[in-house]
C-alpha cells in the first residue's frame, strides 16, 4: 500500500482531533504516518502548514488527511484555501449545524478551557488528579468520604491506570487499594472501606494474565507465578461476591471500557466530560 500521512491540526493541543481522527482510521487496515501539529494561532503558523502539507502531498504523490479542528475562522481560511490534502473540518461539520439548530451562536473557544486561572472545572480536574494520586495502592486513608469511586482488585489488575483515567478524563476522585493475602485470612474488605461499600467497585483478572503481568517486574517470584495468581484470584472474586460488590475482569478491556462501565454502574453525582 501507498504511504499516507495524516496530519491533525488544531489551534490548541489538538487532542480532540487526534481522538477523533484515530477512532475513523480505526475502521480501515492502514498505518498511516501522523504529524501532529497543535498551537496553529495565526496566520503565518497556517501558511507554513500548508506548505508542509502540500510538500507531503507532491512527496508521497498522495493526498494527505487533514484533521482540524480549527475555531478561528480567518487562520481555518487559509488551510481550507490552500491545502492539497483531503481536509476535515470537524468543528465546522458539527458546530455550524448545531448553531442553525440551537440558533445560537457557539463560543468559538480556543481549547477545553479558556482560562484555566479562572476555570473551576480545570481546579476541580487537578484536584481530581491529585487526590487519586494521594490514594493510590491504599497510601491513605484521609477522607474516603470524599472518594467519588474506590476501586479494588488484586495487584496489577488495572486499578491504578483506571484511577488515574477517571481522574483526568472525567474530573473524578478516584482510590484504590489492592485486596492482599492478610485480606484473604481475615474474609473481609479492609476495615477502612467498609463504610464506603456504595462507591466500591472491583476488578478482576484472568490469573494467567495477572501472572504475564506480575512476571513484567518481578519474573521467578511466587508473587508473579501462575499458582498464587489463581489464588489470590479466586480469593478476590470471592470476597467481592461475598461483599455485593459490582465488578468486572481487565483482562481483554481497554481503560476506556473499564472507566466507561464503572461510570455506569458507580453514577458518581459529580461527572465533567
């Protein structure tokens, strides 16, 4: 196959056309080469992606794709004007249509947050961050009341990159405390969760997995082979069936589908996109 490139161009970081550009090219079996371009402000910064663009298209003798989700109008001019490659404008296929529904016009703003000195929700979003930093892998106890989410699993179930997605993505305070053999004696969850059963959700994994996994960093340990995955495992389902505690396996989910269900099920009453 021909090379292509794919170029996502934004007047900020460029995140939401990098999402959604990637998800469309999901559907098709290419690899493309891709050039992120953000902080595309001006003018001058236009014209000279337009002739990195162009220079690829006569290159390569194949159009590039131009993801864009440029917002000022007079620097998106200049790329729709001049471009070579196949462009894709996706404020203006869905902004515009929305101003005629809603009539009204949109903010036009610059990024997810315009000013994040004066912005709550960013605050709120790096106090999110903070706080499930502050409880990962159970370093504390301090304020659980204030946990939107407690997720518990085995080691290297997921728990961490889940908490932290939850987090940045969704705004949420999310801990999480591993389940552990002293657990496993007792038949219960740690004493300090017992208070917060509503807001706890459990992962699992499958035991050969955990053990791939576990192997990563500490290959040859009993903490990593096959038998004590099974264990600890079965012990963790266990208890959480025990509990009435909502869970579900990591093993062959993507954080997204993880976050996505624990939303579901959880319905924290503080949520921002």
């Amino acid at each position: 196959m021909t090379p292509r490139t794919v170029f996502f161009v934004s007047d900020s970081t460029g995140i939401t056309a990098e999402t959604f550009g990637n998800a469309i090219l999901a559907q098709f079996d290419i690899e493309p080469r891709r050039v992120r371009m953000p902080f595309i402000d001006s003018e001058d910064k236009a014209h000279q992606v337009v002739r990195q663009i162009n220079h690829t298209a006569q290159q390569e003798a194949n159009r590039p794709i131009v993801f864009t989700t440029l917002v000022d109008m007079p620097v998106l001019k200049v790329i729709q004007q001049g471009c070579k490659g196949m462009l894709l404008d996706m404020f203006g296929t869905f902004v515009r249509p929305l101003e005629d529904e809603l009539g009204m016009k949109s903010h036009h703003r610059v990024g997810r947050f315009s000013d994040i000195s004066q912005n709550k929700e960013y605050h709120d979003r790096i106090e999110a961050i903070n706080f499930s930093l502050a409880h990962d892998d159970g370093q504390t106890h301090d304020d659980l009341a204030g946990a939107d989410v407690i997720l518990v699993g085995v080691s290297r179930s997921g728990k961490t990159p889940t908490s932290l997605y939850l987090a940045m993505q969704h705004g949420l305070k999310a801990a999480n405390y591993p389940l552990i053999p002293e657990d496993f004696e007792r038949k219960q969850l740690p004493s300090a969760l017992l208070p917060f059963r509503s807001k706890i959700f459990g992962l699992t994994i499958s035991p050969q997995r955990l053990s791939e996994i576990r192997s990563e960093r500490r290959p040859g340990s009993r903490y990593a082979s096959l038998d004590n995955c099974r264990a600890e495992v079965h012990e963790a389902e266990a208890m959480m069936r025990r509990s009435g505690i909502r869970w579900l396996s990591s093993t062959t989910k993507s954080i997204e589908e993880i976050a996505t269900t624990i939303l579901q099920e959880i319905r924290p009453e503080r949520l921002s996109y």
